[in-house]
C-alpha cells in the first residue's frame, strides 16, 4: 500500500528535490504543486495522508488552507515543511505516519 503526499510549495528547485526524497522511500509516493487550485484539484483524485506546506507559501495562505483542509478532508494531516535534508524529511514523515496510526 502506498502513501500519498502531497507537496505544495513555490520554490521549483526545493520542490523537486522534495519530490525524489519522497518518492526514493518505497511506499510513498509524492505529488509536487504551486497552487491551492492544484491542490485541491489533487485531493479531488487521490487520498493523500499528508500535505506539506513549502518554500513560498505564506503563513496566511496556510492557515487559510489549513481552514479549507479541515473542512473538506479531516484526515489529510497539513504540516509545514521548513527543509533541512532526507533524514529531517522521513523523520517528519514518520512522525506524522506514526501520529495517525495511533490517533494522536
């Protein structure tokens, strides 16, 4: 079974490199966009568990979007992505992964 996640974020560069740490894990599988539009468009087609906010969003359009996320996908966990390498990346993952397994 495969973990979706979905990135957000509007800095291409920091994006991709996201995108190849998460989708180098085998089970999860990381769908990268620079839009709210996109993102809900991408939550409309696949069950996400986590979306993380990037570089470029500001913390209005995330708490606005965090509003919008709870409402329409109560289970899809928005957390902040601030960087910082594939170990700091996977343990934030983890955590999250482990959060919801046990209702946390």
């Amino acid at each position: 079974m495969s973990i979706h996640i979905l990135v957000l974020g509007r800095d291409k560069a920091i994006l991709e490199v996201v995108e190849r740490l998460i989708n180098s894990h085998e089970g999860w599988k990381a769908t990268v966009v620079g839009t709210e539009e996109e993102a809900f468009a991408a939550l409309g087609e696949k069950e996400f568990r986590i979306l993380f906010v990037g570089a470029g969003v500001t913390a209005e359009e995330e708490a606005a979007l965090r509003r919008k996320i709870s409402d329409r996908y109560p289970r899809v966990v928005v957390a902040r992505h601030f960087g910082g390498g594939s170990g700091l990346l996977e343990n934030e993952i983890l955590s999250i992964l482990n959060n919801i397994s046990y209702g946390k």
